[in-house]
C-alpha cells in the first residue's frame, strides 16, 4: 500500500510542474485563464485524493490516473491554443502590414484626389473665364452681324444712287445729239451772217446798218459755237464720269457681294458663338461636378485613412493582448 | 468849256457806231487755210457757201477738186493750197464765191474767220524776186500776218485753159487741145 504522504507529494509536484508549464506558458503569452481555472480543479482533486486515501488504495490509482489524464489534456489544450494563437499572431501581422499599405494608398488616394480636385478648380475657374469670353464673343459677333447688316443695307443704297446717277448720265448724253443740232444752226447762223455781211458790204454806205447787224448776229453765232463747246466738253468729262460710275458700279456690286457674304459668315459665326457658349457652360457644370466627385473622393479618402488607422490600432492592440512584439 | 464837253460827247454818242474811217484803206473777209489766214475785199465776194457740193472732173489740174453749181451756175473750185506748198485738202468745208472783171470762182477755204478793216498803215507790200517769172498771188501782208491775195493773179494762175494738165499721158493745156 503506498502511503498517503507520497500521494500527496506525487500530487504536489504534478501540480508543481502544471503550474509552471502554465507560468511560462503564461510568459509567452498565451492563454491563462486555463491555467487559472486548472488549479482549482488540481486543488479539488489533491482534496478528492486526500480523502480517497485515507479511506480505499483504489481512489489513489483513480487519482494517480486523473493527474496524469490531467496533465496530458493540460498539455494538448496549451498545444492546441499555442498553435491557434501563432496563426492568430500571423494573420493579425498581415493585417497590421495590409493596413499600412491600405493606409499609404489612402494617404496617395487623399493626396491624389486633393491635387485633382485642386486641378479641376483651376480648370473650371479657366472655364469660367473662357465662358466669359465666349460671351463676349457673342456679343460682339452679333454686334458684327448687325454692322454687316447696315453695310449690306448701305451698299444697296449706294448701288441705288450710283444706278439712277448713271442713268442721269445717260441723259445727259442725249442731250448731245440736241447740242449737235444746235451747234449745227450756229455754224447756219454764222454763215448766213457772213453772206449778210458780204451783202451789207456790196450796198455800200447804205448797207453799214445792215454790216452791223450781221456783225452781232455773227458775234451771237460765235457765242453759241463757244457755249456748244463748252457743253460738249462738260458732256465728254460727263463721259469720263460715267465710265468712272460704270466702273464704280460693278465695284460697289461686288463689294456688295462680298459684303453679303461676310454678313452670312458673320452669322454663322454668331450662331457657332452662341452654340459655343452653351457647349462651354456645359462643361463648366461637368467640371463643377468633377470638382465636387474630387472633393467627395477626397473626404472618402480621408474616412478611409482613418478608418485604416483605427483597424491598424486594433490590430496592434490584439498583438500586443496576445503578448507578441509584433510591429507594423 | 462846260459846254464844248457836253457838245463833244453829244457828237460822239450820236455818231453812228457804222460810220466808216478815215484811214481804212480796205474792208476784207478773213478766212482760214492750212492754218494760214487769208484774205480778199469783201467788196469781191459773192457768196460764202457751206459744205458745197463739189462734182469732180477727170483732167482737171492739181488746184481744182472740182466744179458746183451755184444756182444753175457752174463754178470752178480752186484750192490755193499747192501754190502754197501745201497738198490739197481732199474735202472743202467752204468756198467762197469771188469774182474779178465779171469771172466768178469758188475758192476753197477751211472756214471764214471774220471781216476785217485794214488800214494802210498796218498793210505791208511782199518783197519778190525781180528775177521772178510769175507774178506773187499775195498782193499785200497785214501786220498780223493776214495775207491779202490778188485775186487779178488768182484768176490768171486759175484760167483753167492755160493751166498745165496732164491729157493722154502728155503735159499740155487746154488752149493747146483744143
């Protein structure tokens, strides 16, 4: 029969050595509220043991048998929850390491939305001006349009007053065959005055009145000769006139032309201005939105980092429950 | 003396504008040919006539485009241009009608100028050669170079019959053809 003390003392030293595996196990930083729990249930059993020997040998087998099962459960659990804990520390290190670079790519994702949006505020302030000149532009194009408006109209007046003043030149022509007849009774008149002169020259003193008569009808003749060359020379520079009015007219008739063209052009260029102008405040309002989009990604950004840095500090917070000196 | 101005310019005033000079020695008609200005006394003149028309004939001298009638007339039309070194113009714009000793001839001038006083003082006589076989057709020269034909020569040099005419190819005249 074994004696009661070496009971005791095989229980003591299991529970000895159950007590430091679980200490150092404990310094290694895994589980101690199994260990914890263990030592009542050791206790408990030392007591069950104690009272088991003073009465029956076989309670102390059951006890030797129960320490021993004891230990070996005890030592599988702290196999089993190290290994747990070693996965545990592993996934716990990639989730530190994959959230520092979640957060970097935040951090560039913040950076890079910031820098756009920054980017789009310039070009939407770019737009804006732009948008401004277009206004401008239409202003004026249609400013344009107007001006070639009364140009075309102006033109047309001119051509009017260069037709009806060519036809007055034409006129004036005609009077030159009237100048022609008239020319014509001049030179009858001068003759008839010469033949009347001779006449009153043949009578002598009695014919002297008559000398003088023909004289001025003669001086009249003259006078009309002189005023029909006159007019004649006034109706040729009329002549060099008309051709300069003819020619003024195909001018004015193509500038005309060209000034209908530019009216229709300047037109086209208004209405392209006006089309412009809405394209341009489209754009303004789609970079507006960009704008907006980059701002609002730059917020999500900023939720993100943070959010990244609190999974971080839960991650080193579980590390260092899990007693690891894991760094991120 | 108030009175003598008075009468003076009453004498003036009432004088008729018509009363012939002193000193005219003759009254002429200009006319212009070649751009040379002519004259003969109006006195001699018979009819300016425009645009006449003028009939040719075959034979006829240099001098002579042609002949016109003048009122069932027929006149001979000289050009004076030859004999004064100049073609003859092609068209005659006007002739007048001149006669000497009862003999008419229409003489071919570019166009009548007007009539003209000439006084003795401002005519001056042509010097020609006294070796000279014909006699000059300009009888007198005013100081403003109008030069007075003699129309004595003009109708010696124009007699038609004495004229030199070329007739079948021969130099002659018509006194010698006939």
């Amino acid at each position: 029969m074994i004696p009661f003390w070496f009971v005791c003392l095989v229980v003591i030293v299991v529970v000895t050595i159950a007590t430091t595996v679980a200490y150092l196990v404990y310094r290694k930083g895994l589980v101690l509220n199994i260990y914890l729990s263990a030592l009542p249930a050791m206790g408990l059993l030392v007591v069950i043991v104690w009272w088991s020997a003073s009465n029956n040998d076989s309670i102390i087998r059951f006890a030797v048998t129960s320490v021993i099962n004891t230990a070996i459960a005890t030592g599988s659990i702290i196999f089993l929850n190290r290994l747990v804990i070693r996965q545990v520390q592993t996934h716990v290190q990639n989730l530190v390491a994959s959230t520092a670079q979640l957060s970097a790519l935040a951090q560039q994702s913040a950076s890079t939305a910031a820098e756009q949006a920054a980017t789009v505020s310039q070009v939407t302030s770019t737009v804006d001006e732009i948008n401004q000149m277009s206004k401008v532009s239409t202003s004026s194009s249609q400013e344009v349009v107007q001006s070639a408006g009364t140009a075309v109209d102006q033109s047309a007046e001119g051509l009017e007053t260069i037709i009806n003043t060519r036809k007055i030149m034409d006129q004036i022509a005609e009077a030159g065959e009237i100048i022609d007849l008239v020319n014509e009774l001049a030179e009858q008149s001068n003759l008839l005055a010469v033949n009347a002169g001779i006449e009153a020259a043949k009578a002598g003193d009695f014919g002297r009145g008559f000398a003088v008569v023909a004289s001025e009808v003669r001086n009249l003749a003259e006078q009309s000769k002189e005023a029909v060359r006159q007019i004649r020379e006034s109706i040729r520079r009329t002549e060099e006139g008309k051709r300069s009015i003819v020619d003024l007219e195909h001018l004015v008739k193509r500038l005309s032309d060209v000034l209908d063209e530019n009216s229709e052009k300047a037109r086209q260029i208004s209405s392209a201005s006006v089309q412009q102008s809405a394209g341009i405040k489209q754009i303004n309002d789609a970079m507006k939105n960009v704008e907006q989009g980059g701002r609002d990604t730059a917020s999500v950004a900023k939720q993100i980092e943070e959010s990244v840095a609190a999974l971080k500090d839960l991650g080193q917070s579980m590390t260092r429950m899990m007693g690891s000196k894991v760094t991120a | 003396m108030t009175l003598t101005i008075l009468d003076q310019r009453a004498l003036s005033v009432s004088k008729p504008r018509y009363q012939k000079k002193a000193d005219v020695a003759m009254r002429s008609l200009v006319f212009e040919l070649n751009s040379q200005r002519l004259a003969v006394p109006v006195e001699q003149v018979d009819q300016v006539i425009h645009e006449p028309l003028v009939t040719p004939l075959p034979g006829t001298p240099d001098f002579m485009p042609g002949v016109l009638n003048k009122k069932g007339e027929i006149l001979c039309v000289v050009n004076i241009s030859p004999w004064m070194g100049a073609p003859p113009s092609e068209e005659v714009a006007y002739v007048a009608v001149v006669t000497y000793k009862g003999r008419k001839l229409a003489l071919a001038v570019d166009r009548p100028v007007e009539f003209r006083d000439l006084s003795a003082e401002e005519l001056r006589e042509i010097q020609t050669d006294d070796d000279a076989s014909t006699a000059p057709l300009f009888l007198n020269v005013t100081t403003d170079l109008v030069a007075i034909i003699d129309l004595p020569t003009l109708f010696q040099y124009a007699d038609i019959r004495k004229a030199n005419i070329t007739h079948r190819g021969v130099r002659t005249t018509m006194e010698e053809i006939s």
